[in-house]
C-alpha cells in the first residue's frame, strides 16, 4: 500500500461509512481517491496525497489553492478570492468547493508544492569542526588544543556482553548479572529495564549461551537496558537526527559506532496544507480531529525519510535504535500529540519545555519498535529547540567574545549572549519572508524567483530562479532583492511608496493599487505577470522592520549596542540565502563590517546531531535552555516604539547605515 493509499483509508475512517463515494483525479499528477461525497477538494487532495498551497488552514481568505473544475459537479462558496477571468475558467478554491459527484481537477503551477530548496548542510562552525576530536590530535594540520569536545556517548549504545554462568557461588539473579557486566563496562550508577526483558531473559540467556547484546539508551536521567538481543550484534547501530522545521523536514541517517553521517533526506513539512505558519496550525488543532491530522502528517513524513534512508544503506528499521528532533515548540507538542493550544494564549506557556524521552513507537516513528526518541528542549513557546539546537551548535554559549544568532522566518528569533549570559526574543515577521501574504510569493521551489537586479536607467529586470525554471513567483530571498534594487532604482521612496510618474510600463495600477511588473506573464511559468505590490512592500517593510527591532531591543535590555557585536550567525534556510549587502540596504541586518556575519546552515540539524551522538551535548541543551532568558516582546512597550522607526528604507534615523547612504546616495 502506498502512503498516497494509507492517507485515504486514514482519512475515510473517520468519516460516515454509508455516505455516498466520489471519486476524485487530480492532473498533473494523475492520481486518484475515493471520498464520501460533500468533501472539500482541499481534504481529498491530502487524502490522495497531493499536496496543495494552503497557508490559511482552510479558511479560504489566503486564495492559494486555486484549482480547476475540469469535469463533475463542485459546489463552492463565494470568497472573492477569484477575479471573474478565473471563475470563467472554472477556478474554485479548493478549501472552500465540496464534491458531489466523481470530478477531475487540474492543480496549476502556481497552486502547487513542487521540489523546494531545503536546507540539508550541517552548520559549519567552529564547534561543529571538533566535535569529537582529542586535544592534541592533528586536523587539517591544526593541533587542536582549546576546542569544546562532547564526549562519544550516544541516545542509544549497543555492549556486547559475555556473561559468566550462574554457579552455586555466583547464584545471584540473571537480572543482577546483567547489571553487573554492565557496569564493569561501563560506569553506571543507576541502571534499570522493563518487565518485558525481565520476561525474556532466561531462556535469552541460555539459548544465546551467555553470549548477548545490550541496547543501553540516555533516558530521562537513568541508563536504561532498552533492549536485549543474543549474539554480537553491537557492530549494526544507527539513529537519526531530525530538523522539523515549519516547512520542510529534514533526516540525517547516522552510524551511531562511527559517528559518520551516512545520508540526509528532506522534504517539506505537509502540515502546511493545514496552514503555513504555527498560529494557523495551532488554531486548526482546536477542530474535530485536528490535533490527531497535524500530528500523523508530520509522522508519516519523518517515518518516509527513514525509510528512504534505511533502504538506500541496506539497513533494517531494526538496526536503527534513536531518533534525536529539534523543531519550534509548536512542532515539538504536535510530533508528540500534545495540544499546543496554550501556546499562543497569554501568558504563552507550552506544556512542556523539556519533554520527556519516550519510545519511538509511542509516538508513531517506526525504528526498532524498542527504539527511544528525544526531542531537544525549548526556551518558550515562540524559542524553540531548533534555537537551542542553533546555540549548541554554533557555540555562542562559550565564546568569550558577544554573538548573535538570527533564524528569520514567520518568527524571528534571536538570540543574544555569550559563555556568562544568553537573552533570546521572538518577534513576528508575517508570511512574507515565506513566500505568504504576498501577491506573488511562493516558497522556495523550483521557478521561485530567488535573485533580481533592476536597471535604473531602463528598469529591465533581469532574475534567476531555483532550479533554472520558469518564474513561478517570488521566495523570501528574492523580495530581499527586489526591495533592495527597487530603492536603488529609485522606483520606491524611502518610505516604501511606488513612485507614479516613471517612464516605465512595469509601473501600473493595479486590483489593489500601484505595482511593479517584474516578469510579464509571456515569460513566466503560470500565464500571470509576477508582479510586486504596494500592499506586498508595505508588508516586507514590516517584516524586516520586526526583526531588526526585536535586534536592537534585546541589545538595549543588556545596555549593549548593536556595533558592540562581534559575530552574528544566520541560521536557517531563509538566512543561508540571504544577500547581505541587500538585506543591510533594506535595514533587516545592522549596517556592521560585513565580515561580522557568517551563515551557518542547518543549525537545528547539526545540534539534533551533536545530542544524538553524545549524552554530554544533550545535557548542554539543558543548560543552555535554562540559561536563556526570554524577553516577551509583545508586552513591551519599547518595542512599539522602536518599531515605528524600523518602517523605513533602511530606517527612520537613516544615520544608523552610513554606508547605505554612501552606497545608494540616500538623503
């Protein structure tokens, strides 16, 4: 059975058995699904497993999952969503059309969720680098003295143990002799296993001549016996590490003996059929079933991952022992079926920050079926494990000197700090820097447009798009450009403003104002100009004016300013793409030596690693969760008011960018 086969029978058991069936054909994919009749098209395509834009969760007021009614009867609700080119078409949206009959659907280009550009590199820093290295040891010729070393002691170690036999001077219990010969390996103060082995062990031992592998997992402050097996078979010992991010997943495949990375697999997050940013999904898990929908899509993909991992190394789910995951509190509480409601209800308190270290099938990942899973621990609800993944890895917490590390996203966190204090703050961006909220945005998939340059004589706009293709739309990065090049043409004003009187076609007036022609729809890859509204710049300038406050902010409440910082760290997908300099023009980064930023990748990944690897980092999460403080900028009265100055080209004081003024003659 296929998972597009288990996605069906899943959602069609939860629905009335004697209701009429439909069957539904979705194009360009070819794929069918039977769903009782009055479904909506949104529902059935996740059933089928096609995956559609829907960044609303289904409310119908975000317009992005057009489709068209090639055959059958679809009853839709009116949502102005639609221009009346598109309805004659016959466009609906399929979050708000129920089918009452068997229908075919085509799914547009721009409507669908092609192959993205996801992040898979490990963070490359410092820490990273020495991970495991000895003091003295020799690497790229560089004697290694003074780096922090995390120890090699995995979520879960196999010991190969020859037991001696009970004798009447050694009669004591085959449990206790388990336990002896561990700890004669190993120093293990308290070690403990469930009555499942205790029930198997006898005869184990026996039959396996005394000779059995011990499967030892870090759990919960205890070494755990998770697993007893006969014979050797320390040798076969992997886990995984996971980055569930908001949007995309990603699974690395580790040999836990070897600590070497074996293989990394990413895809995006489904969830975001649910909607596209966490207060979405949160209010979605409120619905009748919602909870239990968000938490098998996120499952489903991370156990594919592994699949795709386990059989591309000839490894047996089996062999495959823990499961390491960092990911923002949201998506922490929805792997674990943990109802994040209160996460966005004042004061804000997730029900847990650290949770507890469970068997992985208890939460439906499908490793050795004694295999443990640990998910990395959170600050608040809005600074997530992924941030304290990003900390770990990069090492701010033991630099001497002050850093900064900046994940952008619908949320941006920050953090500030180094080995005597760390402060961290989320602020909220919006969808913009997601492809979301925007006219012509879209995620960052083949066709996104992710670089532009604007000619100031002639306003030519030249691009490049993810993957070589056809413009489809706009990514995050590729706003960053555009905003950038438009107040460096002089096609805006500081304030954001489109300027009317321009000797240029690209200038018009749009449905909801003026706008500026980047690609005529001749060229792109949907049969629509892709164009930049002013509605779209006013919420970019809010964007970037979000994360460079809450910046600023967490400087002022240390009595630092922002020139005092001596590295600042772009974690993350949208930050690894970042253009700098223009990111420096628009005022999202602080006009600093360029060479004080550096992009360090998967941050989240690497630390999800470092913790899978060694019991050691793990540990240091915690220390590094308890060491942050959390500024709640959403009650703090500075943060308006430093904001306001934020909603400028670069900002209001434009003496803060002085090599923005010399750069692009600003007044």
């Amino acid at each position: 059975m296929t998972t597009s086969d288990c996605h069906a029978s899943l959602w069609l058991a939860r629905n009335d058995r004697d209701m009429a069936n439909c069957t539904i054909t979705f194009y360009p994919d070819n794929k069918k699904v039977k769903v009782p009749k009055g479904t909506d098209i949104l529902n059935a395509a996740i059933a089928a497993g096609v995956y559609i834009n829907s960044s609303c969760g289904g409310e119908g007021v975000c317009g992005r999952c057009k489709v068209i009614v090639k055959k059958g009867e679809v009853v839709s609700e009116p949502t102005g969503r639609l221009s009346k080119e598109e309805l004659q078409k016959g466009y609906v949206l399929a979050c708000c059309s129920t089918i009452h009959s068997d229908v075919e659907i085509e799914v547009p280009p721009g409507s669908r969720l092609k192959k993205e550009q996801i992040l898979t590199e490990e963070a490359k820093v410092e820490r990273l680098a020495g991970l495991f290295s000895k003091a003295g040891e020799v690497e790229k010729g560089i004697e290694i003295k003074e780096r922090k070393i995390f120890s090699h002691s995995p979520l879960a170690t196999k010991l190969f143990l020859k037991l001696p036999p009970p004798t009447l001077k050694d009669n004591i219990s085959d449990l206790e002799r388990l336990y002896r010969e561990v700890r004669r390996k190993l120093e293990i103060p308290i070690v403990q296993t469930g009555l499942a082995n205790v029930k198997k062990m006898g005869r184990l031992f026996r039959e396996s001549n005394w000779r059995v592998t011990a499967l030892l997992g870090k759990r919960n402050g205890t070494t755990e016996v998770v697993l007893i097996e006969p014979g050797d078979t320390s040798k076969r010992n992997f886990g995984i590490a996971v980055d569930i991010g908001t949007t995309s997943i990603v699974a690395q495949l580790v040999d836990l003996n070897t600590r070497k990375t074996l293989g990394t697999k990413a895809t995006h997050n489904r969830q975001v059929s649910y909607g596209e940013d966490v207060i979405t999904r949160m209010i979605y898990a409120k619905r009748k079933d919602g909870l239990e929908k968000l938490h098998h899509v996120v499952v489903d993909t991370v156990n594919e991952l592994i699949s795709v991992l386990s059989t591309e190394h000839q490894i047996s789910l089996s062999e495959i022992t823990g499961v390491m995951c960092a990911g923002n509190m949201t998506m922490s509480h929805l792997l674990l079926r943990v109802d994040p409601t209160y996460l966005r209800r004042e004061p804000y308190v997730p029900t847990a920050n650290f949770m507890p270290v469970i068997r992985a099938a208890e939460a439906g990942i499908k490793i050795n079926p004694r295999g443990l899973l640990a998910c990395l621990p959170g600050v608040s609800s809005y600074v997530g494990a992924d941030i304290v993944a990003g900390v770990l890895a990069s090492g701010i917490d033991e630099a001497d000197k002050l850093s900064m590390l900046i994940d952008i996203g619908t949320n941006g966190e920050i953090v500030l700090g180094n080995r005597e204090w760390l402060v961290c703050c989320s602020s909220s961006a919006g969808p913009a820097f997601e492809g979301s909220g925007v006219r012509s945005g879209v995620r960052a998939m083949e066709g996104a447009i992710q670089k532009i340059e604007i000619d100031p004589e002639d306003y030519k706009v030249k691009y490049s798009t993810i993957g070589g293709a056809k413009p489809i739309g706009i990514c995050g990065s590729g706003y960053i450009d555009t905003l950038a090049e438009l107040l460096k043409a002089g096609v805006i004003e500081r304030s954001g403003k489109i300027k009317e009187n321009l000797n240029t076609k690209r200038v018009r007036k749009g449905e909801e104002g003026l706008e500026f022609v980047l690609v005529w729809k001749r060229d792109s890859g949907t049969d629509e100009d892709i164009v930049i509204t002013q509605a779209d710049i006013t919420n970019l300038i809010r964007s970037k004016g979000a994360i460079y406050t809450a910046a600023d902010i967490l400087a002022k409440k240390t009595n630092l300013e922002l020139k005092d910082i001596n590295k600042i760290y772009l974690a993350g997908g949208f930050g690894n793409y970042l253009n700098i300099e223009k990111s420096i023009w628009i005022g999202l980064l602080p006009d600093l030596d360029r060479k004080k930023f550096a992009f360090i990748g998967n941050s989240s990944l690497a630390g999800a690693k470092f913790a899978l690897l060694s019991y050691e980092a793990t540990m240091k999460t915690r220390e590094i969760a308890k060491k942050m403080t959390y500024i709640e900028l959403s009650v703090d009265p500075s943060f308006m008011n430093e904001y306001t100055g934020a909603l400028f080209l670069p900002h209001t004081d434009i003496g803060r960018f002085p090599t923005v003024i010399k750069k692009l003659s600003l007044k």
